[in-house]
C-alpha cells in the first residue's frame, strides 16, 4: 500500500503541491528518495532514520521507497524530513492511516526527532489555505502559518513524539496565533545631520514617490549617514504589502522566530556581494538581496565599487519590478520592487571636487571621469535624483541641532504616498501606489504641465538632450513634487526643481 503525504516545492515565492508517496514493500531492507531530490533531500533518508530511532520507532526491515511527484518539479531545501517520516509512521501504523489526509506537511528533523524550523512556511500555509488544507509545521513557524488565515487548522509540533501524541489524541496542540514583530526603533533621526538642507530634500522626495537616488560627494559628507535615516521617513507597509513581503522573507528564510513585521526592508549588501546574492538564484534558488529589498530600499554604499555585470544586472528589475532567474532545470521568478538608493564618491581619492585639491594621478577631472565610467549609462538612465553632497563645513556643524526631524518629515511623506494611492485607485489601478511606478502614457496624463510648466520642459529637454526615459523621470520627480505641496496640477516650479536633479545625471552620463 501507498502512504501519501502532501507537501511543496518552491517556485519563486509559490508553493506547488508536491505528493510524498511513501510504499513500504517486502524485499530486501532499502530506503530510497526518487523523484529530483536535491542534495538536503537525499539526506533526508538519514536524519528521518535516526529521527525515528529517537522516538522510539524503528524502521521495518523492508524496502522502503519514497517519491516525490510531480517527478519532474525540483525539490530544494530539507522540508521534506517531515513529510517523509509521517508518511512512514503512517505506513507501519504508529499513527493513524488517515491522520495526513488534508494537510500540508513541512519540517526539518533533527537526529533526536525534533523539528527544526524551515524556510517558506508562509507561503505555503496561503497555499495549503487556498486548497481548503490544514498545516502541519514546527513549532518554531507556527506563528507565521497562523498568518495565511484565522480558520484553518494548524498544528504546530516540536517534536515527532508531539506529533504521534497529538494524532492518538493524548495532547492535542493548540493552535497558534499569528505573532507581530515590534519596529524597534533604530533611534537614528534626521536630527542627527545638521546642514545638507538639499540633501534632505532630496531624501524626503524620494520617499514620498519612491525614486531612485544617486548621492555623490566627498568622503566624510554624511551620505551614508543620510541613506541610514530614510528607514525613519517611510510609511509602514500597507497589510497587502505587508503579506508579500514577508512571503519573499520567508523563502530566504528570514523570518525570525514567526513574527511578520510591517517596517520596510532596508537591504544594504556589501559592495563585495556578488551577482547570485545581489539579484537571486545560484546554487540554491534563493531571492536575491534585490528581492529582500521589494517594497522598500536597496542602498548601495560605494556605488562604482560593485562589479560593473553585477550593477547592470539591476536595469531590468529596476524597469520592471521583479527578476526572472533562468537555470538548467527551473525558472523562478520573483518580485523586485525597491528604491534604489546609492552613494558614491565623485573620484577614486574622493576629493576632486574640491577647489584646490590637485590629484596626483592626473587632472582632476580625468580622475573624476575614470571613476564615473564604472557606471554604464543606461543605469544612470534609471536614477530620477542625483544630487551632490558637499562636504559640511566646520559652520555647519557648530549649528543647533536642526528644529525638523524624521517625525515631521515622516508625515509630509506619508500624506504625499496617500495623495498618489488615492490618486491611482481612483483611475483604476490600486495596485499602483507611487509615482515611480507609472509608466508612458498614463504618467504623461497624470504630470502633464500647466503651460508654463510645458515650455520649460520643452526647452529643457532640448538643451539637456533628454532621452525618452530622462524626459519622462523628470515628469515623473514633478509629479512627486506637486503631491507633496498638495497641488493637483504639475506647474512650473515643480518642472524646475525636477529638472535641477537630472544635471547630475547628465554629469555622469557624459562619463559613462
Ligand atoms: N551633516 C552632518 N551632520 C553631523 N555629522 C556629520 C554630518 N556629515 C558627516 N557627519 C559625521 O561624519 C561621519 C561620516 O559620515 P558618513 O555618512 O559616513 O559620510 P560619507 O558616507 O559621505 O563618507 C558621520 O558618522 C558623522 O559623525
Ligand atoms: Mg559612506
């Protein structure tokens, strides 16, 4: 007789039904995976071996064969453990024949028969959900499959020996409940930086709209002590939001002790990271560092600093959103909907801006131009605000502390981010809640320019050159601009300041 048990392999962040189907026949004693297991799964025959042992089972004497169906679906990770020891203490009657009917079974086991934690529980407790199913998971992931609904059934063990005693109906496990985590504070504030009015501008208007943002300035200028801070300035993640996020956290395994949090990731990798950690995949498919960082800030400190393929890896992700990892025998795709923040220096030494600095490798400029070149056009293309950064003087920093901090800057964000959802839903397109993520035609619609507004731009994209992509970040910046003075109409002014953060980009691009 066959055993089966219904588990899931990932697929990006969706979790396909995978059967276990576990047959104990007569024959020669074997135990044997089939069905493309990976490495971790074919391990699995050891640590359920032992598993067993230690709560007081052992194995028939028989030939055991395990398959996981669909054959031809890869199965990644060591949540099969699970699945594979209950269909076998199902199959040899240590707990009733029937017990696994309607569930979803994931967990790690360690040798002495507890159950570990693993990655993806979320979304495959919304999958097992939308099956009409039930979740059996450890104890540890309990909080987070509580998430996937209010009704359905969880049970959440800590051991097999918890297991088996639930089945018989000796201790019946409760269900959990779904845990949040509290934002702690980082207790970093706007406050902290005196001076570098524009650059706080800057900062607050890319929050508002979610654009992209490219700091150059000398070291020592406070870049990166601005970008630290924008965590501070952004809204909570809406519930929706919230559930996607934490799915994509959840795959990665990320999720701490099973409580979901609505602060906004802020990922800043290394600049060492290389293209699998930054974009996703490699040996495991994993999300990437661009994945982790959906629905919130990617910062790259040292921007030139990243190898040249892994920064050009980011222009498709940044244009549509999410990434496609493309390997031997699977495609995942996942989501990848982050601000770019970057900070970088204007030259190798960091100083060629400066009046009077000479740099000995060369004319400054040269310096400046070697170092901006690391950086291909097409990726500048797609950053709406480079502004410079100077270098704060001893002046500045002998002020008061500055009267505005996060708090205040938080809420003109926040009432700006209501204005455009508000705005979107009402043209029919809720899942659009920022400025930064229109596209063509309809941001052409919702920032045209009053007249004045028109001729300057016109003007503008002559002298500038702007490409097509250029002309339409510029609308895109004023649009932000006109939502955070409360204005429904693009006007002059906001055409103007939108069009003072594109110099810096065309300062670069002449390098690139
Ligand atoms: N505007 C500022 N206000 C207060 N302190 C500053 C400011 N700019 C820089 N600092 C000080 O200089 C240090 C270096 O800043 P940092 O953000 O690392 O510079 P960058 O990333 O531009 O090289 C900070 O830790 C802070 O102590
Ligand atoms: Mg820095």
């Amino acid at each position: 007789m066959v055993q089966r048990v219904g588990t899931v392999a990932f697929e990006g962040i969706e979790a396909r039904s995978v059967d276990v189907q576990v047959q104990v026949a007569p024959g020669l004693p074997a135990f044997n995976v089939v069905g493309l297991p990976d490495k971790a799964v074919s391990e699995a025959r050891e640590r359920v071996r032992a598993a067993l042992i230690a709560s007081g089972l052992a194995l028939p004497a028989r030939r055991i064969t395990v398959n996981l169906a669909p054959a031809d679906l890869p199965k990644e990770g060591s949540h099969y453990d699970l699945p594979i020891a209950l269909g076998l203490m199902a199959a040899i009657g240590a707990i009733p024949h029937d017990a696994l009917d309607g569930y979803t079974v994931l967990g790690e086991l360690g040798l002495d028969g507890t159950i570990a934690a693993v990655a993806g529980v979320l979304p495959a407790a919304i999958a097992a959900n939308g099956r009409g199913e039930g979740m059996i998971c450890p104890a540890a992931c309990g909080p987070e499959a509580a998430w996937a609904s209010p009704e359905m059934e969880i049970v959440a063990a800590a051991s097999l020996i918890q297991l088996a005693n639930h089945f018989k109906g000796t201790q019946v496990l409760s269900r959990p409940q779904p845990k949040v985590r509290e934002i702690a504070g980082t207790g970093l504030d706007l406050k902290d930086i005196k001076g570098q009015e524009s650059a706080k501008r800057a900062l607050e208007i890319a929050a508002a709209g979610g654009h992209n943002l490219l700091m150059v300035g000398p070291p020592g200028a406070g870049k990166s002590m601005l970008a630290a801070r924008l965590p501070s300035i952004l809204p909570p993640l809406l519930p929706d939001e919230l559930l996607e996020v934490s799915m994509i956290a959840s795959v990665a395994g990320e999720i701490e002790g099973g409580a979901l949090t609505n602060a906004r990731p802020f990922r800043s990798p290394h600049h060492s990271a290389s293209m699998p950690a930054l974009v996703g995949g490699g040996l495991k498919a994993r999300p990437g560092e661009i994945s982790l960082a959906h629905g919130g800030v990617l910062f790259l400190d040292e921007f030139p600093e990243f190898e040249p393929r892994v920064l050009d890896s980011l222009r498709q992700p940044l244009e549509t959103g999410e990434v496609a990892i493309v390997r031997a025998n699977h495609r995942a795709t996942y989501p990848a909907r982050f601000m770019l923040v970057a900070a970088m220096n204007p030259c190798r030494c960091g100083h060629a801006a400066e009046p009077d600095y000479v740099c000995k490798r060369g004319a400054n400029t040269r310096c400046m131009a070697d170092y901006q070149a690391r950086l291909s056009g097409p990726l500048i293309d797609r950053i709406d605000l480079v502004i410079d950064v100077p270098a704060v003087t001893c002046a500045d920093l002998l002020l008061p502390p500055p009267a505005e901090g996060s708090r205040e800057v938080a809420a003109r964000v926040a009432l700006a981010r209501d204005r455009q959802a508000a705005r979107y839903a009402g043209l029919g397109m809720p899942q659009v809640r920022t400025n930064a993520q229109v596209q063509g035609a309809r941001l052409e619609d919702v920032a045209r320019p009053d007249g004045s507004g028109l001729t300057l731009l016109r003007d503008a994209a002559q002298s500038m050159r702007l490409s097509a992509r250029g002309y339409h970040r510029v609308l895109r910046v004023a649009r932000t601009l006109a939502d955070l003075d409360g204005a429904d109409k693009v006007a002059r002014i906001h055409i103007a300041e939108a069009l003072s953060y594109r110099t810096g980009v065309d300062d670069l691009r002449r390098a690139a």
